[in-house]
C-alpha cells in the first residue's frame, strides 16, 4: 500500500495551534503593558510625605533638628593624633 507521503494536518490541530499563538500574544502584550506601567511610575510609596509648602510632613515634623554631636579632642591629642607627654 502507498502512502501519500505527506501527512494532512487536522483542522483540530490547526485550531489548537493557533489558540496557542493567540494566547502567547496576548501575555506577551499584557508583560509588555506592565512593564511600560512601572517604567512611568516612580517608585514604591514611601513613608515621608510631601508638604503643600516648605515644611517637612514626616515622624519628627515640628521638632528642630538635631545637630550631630561632635566629641571634644582630648587634651592630649592634637588634630586627632595622640601625644605622649
């Protein structure tokens, strides 16, 4: 018995083939849209709020601030380098 040689694809086949197809694009596009979405906004929402105006709105608003606390220089050191006497 011969064979045609060429095998015949299904309509069925085709239609799952295709489904598929339609399917990636449509995932693909959506990866895309999400993408471009987070690509236009800026990061996560902090803590810190923003203000109407110059005034900081945050968890020490109100409050003045704290200057850093610098140690004196031992008597013995001079500029930070220690001196036997």
């Amino acid at each position: 018995m011969a064979s045609s040689g060429k095998q015949k694809t299904t309509m069925a086949k085709l239609n799952r083939e295709r489904r598929v197809r339609e399917r990636r694009l449509e995932k693909q596009a959506k990866k895309d849209a999400r993408k471009q979405a987070s690509a236009h906004q800026p990061g996560p929402p902090g803590d810190v709020l923003i203000g109407d105006g110059d005034e900081s709105i945050g968890p020490d608003a109100g409050e003045p601030a704290v200057e850093p606390v610098v140690p004196a220089p031992d008597a013995r050191t001079v500029d930070g380098v220690a001196r036997d006497e």
